[in-house]
C-alpha cells in the first residue's frame, strides 16, 4: 500500500507521520487490496476550537475509493477518529461484496472485536430503491444552478450544465461554499 502524507496549515513532523503510518498499516489487515491511501490533516481557522484540526483519509481499492473525515480540536484525535469511520466504511464495503458474490473471494482478516456487530448488522440490511424521481431539466449556467437550489433550500442540485453540455452536480460544502461535480468516463 503506497500512502501519502499531506498537511495543509500544518508541520508534519516526524512523530505525527509515524503515527499516521502506524494506524493506517493496520487497514491492510482487513482489506488487502487497498493499493492508495492518502491522508491529509489541516488547521482551518474555525470559530469553534473543536472543529479546527481536520484529518481526511481517502483509500483506493480495486477501483472503489472510501474517504472519511473527522474534525477534533487535536490532530491525534482526528487521526483515531476518522480511522474509526474508514473501518465502518470497510465493513460496510466488505458486507455488499460478500452478499454480491456469495462469499466467494479473498479471505480477509475480520474487522476488530468492537466493529464485528456493525458488520452483522449491516449484512442483515438490504437497500432497495424505494422511489424514482424524474423531472424535466433545462440548460442553465452553474451560477444560475446556484440561485436554483438557494431558492429550492435544497444542500445539492443536479443541472444540465449549458457550459459544459452534461449533466452536473451542484452542493453546498460544510464552510459555506459550493462545489460542482463533473462526471467524466472512466
């Protein structure tokens, strides 16, 4: 598994990238195909002391990417925090392939003694789409996409882009800005 480091705001010393290392070397235990692992932890200067230091882990996995993120008023904590997170997710991701396939597969080793019952209960459930909902789109600007989901109060909004010519997504991020996903294939 290659991981990379990054601080934003932040000195990455020494103690704190062993540290990363250390915690993180654990998930190849419980999903060995992860082949990236990018951990990035920033200061953001918050109003709220408990929300400024900031740790995102992102792991690539045959194709899938999990990301976590968690916000602490020390980095130590946000690296526990969102390693916490990352093996849900990895719970979660392990119970959908095993239903897909039956079992068959790699044999990997169980998540630890605290997230077993997450596993289990998570095997038990099974998502269906329970509504589809179309609507009629027309071409508009991203900045016109802006005023249509402030008006709506909606957090996301899909649009055709006229700029682009596809098919957008709109969100409001948590400081307040917005971000536009533009899907390209793979």
């Amino acid at each position: 598994m290659e991981l990379i480091i990054k601080g934003k705001n932040v000195e990455v010393t020494d103690r704190l990238r062993d540290y990363v290392r250390k915690k993180v070397g654990k998930l190849d235990r419980y999903l060995p195909s992860i082949t990236e692992a990018w951990v990035e932890l920033s200061v953001e200067g918050t109003r709220a002391a408990q929300d400024r230091q900031v740790c995102q882990l992102t792991v690539r996995s045959n194709g899938t990417i999990l990301r976590a993120e968690e916000r602490s008023e020390d980095i130590f904590n946000c690296i526990d925090n969102v390693l916490d997170k990352m093996y849900r997710q990895i719970a979660r991701y392990k119970g959908k392939r095993k239903n897909r396939w039956r079992g068959a597969g790699t044999t990997i080793e169980p998540l630890p003694p605290e997230y077993e019952e997450l596993e289990e209960e998570l095997e038990e459930e099974t998502s269906s789409i329970v509504r589809v909902k179309r609507f009629p789109m027309t071409p508009m600007s991203p900045s016109e996409a802006i005023e249509q989901m402030e008006l709506l109060g909606h957090d996301f909004f899909v649009f055709f882009n006229a700029d682009e010519g596809q098919i957008n997504v709109l969100y409001r991020r948590k400081d307040g800005n917005y971000g536009l996903i533009q899907p390209e294939l793979a």
